[in-house]
C-alpha cells in the first residue's frame, strides 16, 4: 500500500514552511517518521540502526516501555504550570545526589540556555565580564557560544572569531579563544587576564577529543589560582560517561556544570549545576538587587520532562549499565579498526567508547584545528556509505545507546565493512 506522503512530498513541503527546508539540526533531506528502540524509519519506511539517538538523549533507546509508562502515568496530572511542582524538585535531589559539583539546580529547557545563564551567573559572581572558551568548543547559540564555534578564518589566539551573522561586534571584546589541551597557552592567558576573567567554560570532552593527561586538573588549578569560575559544560557528557558525568569519570570538580539530553529522558528539560554560593545569585533575597540574575522559562522544569529524567536515571542506576555502554562502543569501534585497517586509510577512532567518530588524518587530534584538517572527502564518503547500509548518524559524532542488540550490531558490521570498501575505492580514484 502506497504511503499518503513520501519522504520526498514532506522534503518538498518543508522546503516552502522551513529556510532551508529543515529545522536547523540535521541534514533535510531525510524525515525521520518513528523510532523505537534502536531503530528509527524514515518516512519511506525506510529502516536505520540509529547511532545519532537525537543527538544523545536516547541513551536509553527511543521509546523506552518503562519511560513511556511514567510519561503516561503522570500526563493526566497536567502537562506544565510555571511552578514548582513535585518531580522537578525530586529530580533537583537526584541530580545533587549524583553530579559532584551539584550543591544546587536551576532548570531551563536546553543545553544551549543552560551554558548561556551560567556564564552570566558566572559574571554575576565574579564581577568580572570576560570568558574564556575553547576553538570548536560548542556551547549553544547564545552571541557568547558562537565565537569560533567552527571558524573557518585562522586567527591569532585570544581573538575571537563569529560564527554568525547577527551577533554584536562588542561581544568580542569579552571572550578570549584558547587552543584546547595546550597546557602553555592557557596558563599565560590567565595569568594575563585573570582580573578580567569571570570564568572559563569547557566541555571535558570537546565534541569528540579527550581531555589529554592531567589537562582538566591543570584548569582546575589555575582557575583555583586566580579565582576564575570553571564551568564544565556536561550537556552531552551528563549521565553518558558516567552516572555522575564526564567530571566522575576524569576525577575533576567544576563549580558549575551544564546538564542536558539526558537528564529529561527525550524531552525539552536542562540545568544549570553548581556550588550555593554561586546558584545564590539566582535569589534575590540573598544577594539583592543588584546581585540577582533573572531567570525564568515557560517550561522550565516541565513535570513531564522530569518524570521522564527520573526514570531514565533509575534505569542509568541498575547495575552493569556503564559497563554495557562501554562495552558496546567498544565492539563498534573494534569492527571500525578491523574495517579501515585494510584500506591503507591514514584515520584514528577520537573520543571515548560511549562517544567517538572516525577522523580521516595522519596525526591523531588534540585540539579543534587538527580536526578541522582531516580529510573531509573521506568523512563524507563514509557517512554516505554507512547511511546506505542502513546505519544512521552524524556526521561528526558517534552516539551508542543501551539498546543495541546482536542483530543491530551485525548490521552495524556490514555496514562498516561497505563504508570501508567505499572508503578504499576512493583512495583509489
């Protein structure tokens, strides 16, 4: 039986509704229709093993019984109220109990807002207006985060670069670029600075590269030293690499962190995260008027949501569950060896097995303009080829889940054996 619209009538439709025919996230030319498990279709009824899990909520695998169960249990309940409401506040006591730095939480419904107000709680604190970033270091689509987010321009650091049009030539001024895992650099630019900085923001793993040796400690020194806010934007890393986040798993403390994704279990729900006497700027009572930063959102700590995150939680708590993740990842990037090792491909596997991609490159990267310098022909021949075979991802990332199976990973092998072919065939022109 012929399907009512085709993926190509619902490419066509958005293209008049949408500027560029998309929401702005993922590639438009494909409508994801469902998902359940470790699968998703498109709307050809086309069938995917998912590794892009809308871009890492899902680590527990779309539809999730037990999630939607809770979900369903409480939506007579009501869906919002711009109030407090008893799973928000449950699930504050959870998070403390399980982020090392989480003294304290306020929500906001994204990653993006998140990062955006513990900057500025981060200011607030300090009285300072500077921040100090990493290059491809990706923290939301406030003016802030997109400086040299993805700069195509090389430019001397600390001079920040827009990845935007729209964004004030003034907020420039206030942000200062910094190579990631260059001990030397950072530790000249804060002793530098250090009266002008109000904090330093930096995702333990930045997008895929890990930390090198000691290089989180190294922060946490020198902002120690100078009074200088470490926030860790965990908004990916958050209840991924660990049940505490990326700052369990490195054995390194920020003051603040950003959590996302998974902590609403598939739906719109983040937090800021961090010590009471910095979140003490969230309340007026105790720091007055002009110490107070305003923060409020409709859906801010949605009841839905963190029925959701709740859940999700208590099945991230059962025991073995890290261990699984791990060891998933790990088969994954074992065929991935196995596959480009034959081809004569200069690449390396970057991340962290709950969390990697392939990078084409001689060199294995350490900061933002290695990875910006690999082979983005052969990227692209590889995520082409692995979307053929029915593998679903992003192109820049690969995001295991709990769900996968035996079969999943079969198809996952194929696939990575025909990408490899791919991969082969074009290196021999």
């Amino acid at each position: 039986m012929k399907k009512l619209h085709s993926q190509s009538d619902w490419i066509e439709r958005a293209k008049s509704v949408l500027p560029a025919g998309g929401f702005g996230n993922f590639d438009p030319g494909i409508v994801i229709e469902r998902g359940l498990g470790s699968r998703v279709w498109d709307a050809d009824g086309t069938e995917y093993v998912d590794y892009l899990i809308g871009s890492g909520p899902m680590l527990l695998g779309h539809s999730h019984p037990e999630v939607i169960e809770t979900v369903l249990q409480h939506l007579p309940s009501g869906q919002t109220f711009f109030a407090n409401n008893p799973l928000g506040i449950e699930l504050a006591e959870t998070i403390c109990d399980a982020v090392p730095c989480a003294e304290q939480v306020r929500y906001v419904s994204s990653g993006g807002e998140a990062d955006m107000y513990a900057m500025r709680l981060a200011r607030a604190f300090r009285g300072r207006d500077k921040i100090v970033k990493f290059e491809g270091g990706y923290h939301g689509m406030s003016a802030e985060a997109q400086m040299s987010l993805a700069p195509s321009q090389r430019v001397n650091f600390p001079q920040a670069v827009p990845d935007s049009a729209g964004i004030p030539s003034s907020v420039a001024q206030d942000m200062l670029i910094a190579p990631f895992n260059d001990f030397e650099y950072i530790t000249s630019l804060l002793a530098e600075y250090h009266n002008e900085i109000a904090a330093l923001i930096v995702e333990p793993l930045q997008r895929i590269i890990p930390p090198l040796p000691g290089f989180l400690q190294h922060l946490r020194e020198e902002c120690d030293r100078y009074g200088i806010v470490l926030i860790f934007d965990e908004v990916v890393t958050g209840f991924r690499f660990a049940y505490g986040g990326a700052q369990a798993a490195y054995g390194v403390t920020p003051d603040l962190a950003t959590l996302g994704k998974v902590i609403g279990g598939g739906f719109p729900l983040a937090a800021i995260a961090g010590r009471a006497d910095i979140m003490a700027h969230f309340d007026k009572s105790k720091v007055g008027a002009d110490g107070w930063l305003m923060q409020l959102g409709t859906l801010s700590g949605n009841p839905i949501a963190a029925a959701a995150g709740l859940k999700s939680m208590e099945i991230l708590r059962r025991p073995g569950q890290y261990d699984r993740l791990n060891a998933l990842g790990q088969q994954v990037i074992n065929m991935i060896d196995r596959a480009l090792d034959a081809t004569g491909a200069d690449y390396h596997i970057v991340g962290e097995p709950s969390l990697f991609e392939v990078v084409f490159t001689k060199t294995k990267p350490r900061d933002y303009r290695d990875v910006a310098a690999a082979n983005a022909g052969l990227s692209a021949v590889w995520n082409a080829a692995l979307r053929q075979a029915g593998v679903f991802k992003s192109p820049g990332k690969t995001y295991p889940s709990l769900v996968l199976t035996a079969d999943d990973l079969d198809i996952t092998g194929r696939a990575i054996d025909q990408a490899a072919a791919a991969v082969r065939a074009h290196l021999d022109g």
